[in-house]
C-alpha cells in the first residue's frame, strides 16, 4: 500500500522560525524535506503524535568546536540532545586543516591549549595517519563517514597561517607573497564549501609553549586580505574573536572589504568597563548596520562558568605573569605556584584590592573538587580563605599544590548580571552565539544554549516569546551564516525539526562523564522536554535517546556553502 509521506508530525504547536506567530497543524515530510503544513491529509509510514507540544524548526548552532570530535563522534554529541541539527565549528580561526604531516603535533598541542580539548583524546582518535592534509579534503573525510547532525565548517586563519609559514606564525606578520598564499588556500576553501573564514586577536588565546596562537600575529592589512577574497565568491561570513586593536571599526572594514557579514564572539555582560558598558557597544552595533555595515555581535543567554584546574588555567593565560606557567610543564607549575614571588605578583594582580578584573570574581569561585579536603567543596574560594586568614589567591593555590593540581574550580567570569543579559538577547542588532560545544570540555558545558533559553528566557522569566526564542535559535542565526535551506517550517526546505515540551524543556544540571578516546573526561548536561530531533526527515533522537545507530548510516549532511541537496 503506498503512502503519501515518509514521515508526519500531527497536531503539535507550530513555531515556525520566522518569529510569526504559532498556530496548531501538522508538518509532513517526504524525500528527507517539507513537503506540506497545516491540515495534512494523507497517509504517513510514520507518525509523531504532537498534541500539546512545541513543533519548530532544528536548532542551528554557528559556534562550536567540533573540529576533531566529529572523526570519532559521527553524532555529535551533546548538540542534538538538546535540539541542535546544524552546526557551524572553525571557529574562532581553530581548526584541523589544512594541515601539513609535520605540523600535526603542533595543531593537536594548539587545540589543547586554547580549546582545552585532551591532547590523549587527539592522539588517540586521529592517530597518525589523517585522511585530508587540504581543507577541501577535509570537508570530503567528514562526508565520508556520515554525521548525525548537519556540519558546516569554517576554515580557520590558524592552521591556514602556519600551513603557509610554518613555526613563524605564531612570531611575526606575513610578507606579501605569503598573505597572497593564504588567500588562494581560502578562495578554494570557500570554493569547497566553507562557511566562511575565521580569526582571533583574543589575548585569552595562548597556543603551545604559551605562544599567541598564529592568527593573533597577524596585522589588519592581512585579515582584510583574506576576507576580501570572499567578495568575488559573493558568498561567506567572517567569523572574528575581538582583541587588542581589532573590535567594531575593524570588523565595519572587514564587512566592508569583503561585502560580507562579521559574526563576532562575544557581547557579554559585565565584559566592558563599567556598569552598562555593553550599551554603547549595541549602539555601535546599531549604527553600523544602519550604515550597512553587517557587523553581528554574538550574545548568549547563559552565564560563562568555567571549571579549570591549576595544570590547564586558560582563563589566566591571558595575564603576562603566566607566560612561564603556560610553557612549564607539570613539575615546573608545581614549582612556580609555589613560588613566594610568583604569588605576591599574583596578588596583587588577580588578589584581595588586585588591580585586575579577576580581583571581584573569588566571592563566586567554587571548590567544585578538593581531593585533599572534600569537606570544602562547593564552598566558595573567598569564603575559606577568609576562615583560613589569607588571600584567595593563596588558599586556592594551597589546594591544588595539596592536590597535585587536581583540584578543580568553578568560576563565573561574566554575563551574570540578569538584566544586563537581557537587554543583549533582546537588541535587534544581536544574534546567539558562543555555545562553544566540542571545546573547554572538561571546563564547561553550554551545548546545551538552546534549551537553556527556552527554559530561563522563555518560561521562567518570561522576557522573551516562545516565537522570539525560537527565531533567535534557528532562521536568525541560519540568515546571518548564509545557512539557506534550514532554520525555517516552510515548503520545499530542509526538514529539520524539533518535537519539544514547552511546559518542560530545559537542560539538567551538569554531570562529568569519561566517554572521550583514552578516558578523558568532560561536562555534559540531559535535556529535558525534547520529544523527537528530526534530521533531513529522519528522527535520530527520541525521549532523550537515540532512534539511529551511530555506527550505520546517518542523516546529517556536511553543508557546502550554506546548502545541500537532501
């Protein structure tokens, strides 16, 4: 007997990504696309009951990291677990290709310091023997083996830097004839199918032997090189991580250059100077866009708690004091936190009155792990160290020396402050970002940004529509990453959806899990009230587990330039 539709999605709430409002009917699929919505009549080889739940398009997150991961994780995960169909990773300017043979050690050691992805998980997935040396060959591994999820990749000024000039990347800018290079290695990247190019000046991203990962040597001459080769494709974004030297006026002459969008990383509250110092920055933002300048800062909606030990301080890397420890191994960081003068200069950095922003952030620093004195964990930093009569500076590096480093602390850095997260999610100039999932695994979790928004945003504050979440998740950040056959419930495109709970939906609390290659561990969070995650038609998860093999074939596509062709 012949049916009509592969697959029928009946009776749920439709949200349909385009922030219009939700109305009841049925979504019905057929060749791995939408094929029709509203009163669907017909017959369906399978059906999914929607009644009282939420019916939107899959969620598109545009900043992960999941570079490496996808050659031993064909799933992804925790995105999909929590509604995400399509992923962006290259982020940042990171990345896995191009990539010569001799360099690959170099790459995997950069990833492990800026990205804080376990050098053993690396090692022991991608071995020795890669499949791509080149970003096109690359883009044609990861279709080879399959994911579960959509991928689109950006190729990263990084490993296109030191692809071209070796060590010297990281120390010095680029001549003429090497900017030149560069810009022939990302015309056929983009060529291939990238999403577009990305690059970093953040001070925060210290590479191997505490060098400046490649991209931060580079001048704005050379940035703007690159991406103006993606005017005469007429196709790509600019993804950019601001630093020194390179923030609004530079991006407005990248968007400029190159006549194509900057995504940005990332408008946080409580990140500028002062109380309210994000305003002027939307207003900025605003002025540029007015001017059509397509500068995009990305916000999120959660606040940036990161979880680090003293072995791997990332989020101290940042400060010239920590130039040695970032080149030490782990005998000489025991040494050096030891160290009566390293700790005075501490102090007075980072300590009690330290001149640094890091100064106000031990009253919500947690202990989350004291294998030395368990009694004191989920206690805060400041708290112990007033009882114990010294600096913060001092009590937790006490802990982690009694520790052999092991000791690990949970601090929130910034958008903590509600009301000024608010006025970001809600500022039309801005779009979501910065989930960072497949990075900081051990340190952090925010995958899980979609339902996170709908749960705080959506029900418990109230500050945004169910539409607006929902638009803010899927078209607005597919519009801006040139993502063209996703992010919206409508004829003819990607059929890509999310079955969800809005009376529930939300994320668990984080939970450490040792899954990755050689044991390494790292964060992950349940959702909650996420029915059925369709890819091209197919579900792959369904009450919060998969439906599909992750060794058999998969449904997800790698997305050439934005697109495929179910």
């Amino acid at each position: 007997m012949s049916t009509d539709y592969d697959l029928l999605v009946r009776g749920g709430t439709i949200v349909d990504g385009t922030g219009s409002p939700a109305f009841r009917g049925d979504v019905a699929v057929a060749g791995g696309r939408i094929a029709a919505i509203g009163a669907v009549r017909g017959s369906a080889r399978r059906v999914i009951d929607a009644d009282g739940r939420v019916v939107s398009p899959g969620f598109v997150d545009v900043h992960t990291h999941y570079d490496a991961q996808v050659f031993w994780d064909r799933m992804l995960t925790i995105s999909p677990w929590h509604g995400v169909t399509s992923v962006v990773m290259g982020n940042c300017g990171f990345g896995i290709a191009p990539t010569r043979r001799e360099h690959r050690g170099l790459i995997l050691r950069t990833l492990e310091k800026v990205e804080g992805m376990s050098l053993e998980s690396l090692e022991a997935d991608l071995g020795d023997d890669w499949p791509f040396e080149t970003f096109p060959e690359f883009l044609a591994a990861i279709e080879r083996r399959g994911t579960g999820i959509n991928v689109g990749a950006l190729v990263g000024h990084t490993p296109v830097r030191l692809y071209v000039m070796g060590e010297a990347s990281t120390e010095r800018e680029a001549t003429d004839d090497e900017v030149a290079r560069m810009r022939a290695i990302v015309r056929e990247a983009v060529g291939a199918g990238a999403i577009g190019f990305a690059t970093s000046k953040s001070p925060t991203h210290i590479g191997y032997e505490g060098r400046p990962v490649p991209s931060r040597a580079a001048g704005l001459a050379e940035i703007e090189a690159i991406a103006g080769e993606l005017a005469g494709l007429d196709r790509g974004v600019v993804q950019a991580t601001f630093g020194p030297g390179f923030f609004l006026d530079e991006f407005a002459s990248i968007a400029r250059r190159s006549g194509r969008p900057v995504s940005w990383t990332a408008l946080l509250a409580g990140m500028m100077k002062g109380p309210g110092g994000h305003r002027s920055v939307l207003e900025r933002s605003a002025a540029l866009q007015r001017a059509g300048a397509m500068v995009y800062p990305q916000v999120t909606g959660r606040p940036l708690n990161f979880e680090f030990q003293w072995k791997e301080p990332f989020i101290f890397e940042s400060l010239s004091l920590f130039k040695p420890v970032s080149a030490a191994d782990h005998a000489g960081k025991m040494r050096i936190y030891a160290d009566p003068e390293f700790r005075r200069a501490l102090r007075e950095r980072v300590g009690t009155g330290g001149r640094s922003a890091f100064a106000q952030r031990w009253v919500r620093t947690w202990i989350s792990q004291s294998p030395s004195a368990p009694e004191l964990e989920e206690r805060t930093v400041a708290e112990v160290a007033a009882e114990r009569g010294i600096d913060p500076v001092d009590c937790a590096l006490d802990l982690a020396l009694a520790s052999n480093l092991e000791a690990r602390f949970r601090m929130a850095l910034v958008n903590v402050d509600e009301d000024e997260v608010e006025e970001c999610l809600k500022h039309p100039t801005t779009m979501l970002g910065l989930s960072d999932a497949g990075a900081h695994a051990s340190q952090l979790c925010d995958a899980c940004q979609g339902t996170s928004l709908l749960q705080r945003w959506v029900r418990e504050k109230q500050a945004l529509s169910l539409e607006q979440a929902v638009r803010m998740l899927t078209s607005r950040t597919a519009e801006v990453f040139g993502i063209h056959d996703r992010g919206r419930i409508a004829a003819g495109l990607a059929a890509d959806l999310v079955v969800f709970d809005p009376k529930t939906v939300g994320a668990a609390s984080l939970r450490r899990v040792r899954d990755f290659p050689a044991g390494a561990d790292r964060l992950v969070a349940d959702a909650i009230g996420i029915d059925a995650v369709i890819v091209n038609g197919t579900p792959i998860r369904e009450h919060g587990r998969d439906v599909v093999d992750p060794e058999g074939p998969l449904p997800g596509r790698v997305l050439r330039s934005g697109a495929h062709n179910v």
